[in-house]
C-alpha cells in the first residue's frame, strides 16, 4: 500500500522518525541505521524513506528504511518463522544489509546474536531459512558478467554473474565486486565458494 514518504523529518527519538509531508505528521519505526540518516538530515524539506506498513490485529505499524536494500533484507527477515517486525529492526540496527547477508552466507549465526532479543536458535533459524534465498535469488539487473572488468574471458559466464548477483543484493558496488572476484579460481569452486571467497576481501 505504501510504498515510501517524503517530507520533512520533525522529530527523531531511539527507534522512531516522524516525518511532516501534506501537513501529516506520519511516525516511522526505524533502525539505528535509518535513525541516523533522519537525524543528520532533520530540517530538511525533501527526505525520503521506503517504508513497510504492517498490520495486524491489534496494531498498524509503519516501519521506514533508508534504502531499498534496507526495505529488502527486512522482508526476508520476517519472512522467517519466528521473527517479527521488532526483531527484524533489531538485527538491521546491529548490521547492515550487506553485514547480515554475509553473515547468512558465511553461517555466523554469532553476528545476528549481537542484536539485542535475538538468541542462537532464532539466528540459527534466520540462517537456515535465509541462506538459499539470499545466494541463489536472481534479479533482473543491468548488465552482466562481462561488465566486471574481470581477466576472467575463460571462466564459467554463468557463475561470474549469479556471483555478480548475489553480491549486488547484499548491497556492493559493481566496482567492488570487481575487486574481490578477482585472482578468485571461479571454475573450480561452486557459486557458494566464490561467495564466500569474494566476501572475505570484502569484509578486510
């Protein structure tokens, strides 16, 4: 139903974002993250958030994120039996979308148990869920593996880009992702491998 709000940012208190638009003063619940890109542009006229409306029985909630990649990572999170709204913000305070799905990836269920209200069988649960969704999700992008600059004119085309992909999904730059797949043996290891080799430059 909504699908984001632009206006002017009125008030900011932990965890929640009121933004003024059509003189309507609307409340966003907001992770860390999107708290501190709200406070730092606070006056100003034009901010804009994705947001998600949730409704159920005894409430309707409007959640506001600072990026697409945010609004996204925040889906896959309560799509996951168990977790809910308030537990999904509480992950995307501690970690960016990109910190959460290279942990997903890696299988460091650890990282999630950072997040305050989230214990080792609910991030194991996250893990377990999310983990083929995230690697193998496929996304209508411009471009293709040949736009990596890559000295790869030998490898598998298919892998260089499902690679490419997942990485764009998790929230890295083209540039990026050129850098850490490259000296990566991208035949010989299985999309999952290279991943996971790509994500560990990524993370230095």
């Amino acid at each position: 139903m909504f699908y984001s709000i632009t206006g002017k940012v009125i008030l900011t208190e932990p965890g929640t974002v009121v933004i003024e638009t059509g003189g309507i003063g609307y409340r966003l619940t907001v992770s860390g993250k999107t708290l501190g890109y709200a406070a730092e542009n606070a006056g100003t006229e034009n901010v804009s958030l994705f947001t998600y409306l949730s409704v159920r029985e005894d409430a309707i909630e409007l959640f506001g994120f600072y990026s697409k990649s945010e609004l996204d990572m925040f889906k896959r999170l309560i799509s996951v039996s168990g977790v809910g709204p308030k537990a999904a913000i509480s992950i995307l305070t501690q970690l960016s979308p990109a910190e959460l799905g290279s942990a997903v990836i890696s299988g460091d269920y650890k990282l999630l148990t950072k997040a305050p209200g989230i214990g080792k069988k609910i991030a194991e649960r996250i893990l377990l869920e999310l983990k083929d969704k995230i690697a193998g999700e496929s996304f209508s992008l411009s471009g293709n593996a040949g736009d990596l600059s890559l000295n790869t004119s030998a490898a598998d085309p298919d892998k260089l880009s499902d690679a490419e992909n997942t990485l764009l999904v998790l929230g890295y730059t083209r540039g990026e992702i050129a850098d850490s797949l490259r000296g990566i043996d991208i035949n010989s290891l299985s999309i999952e491998e290279i991943i996971k080799a790509a994500l560990k430059k990524l993370m230095k």
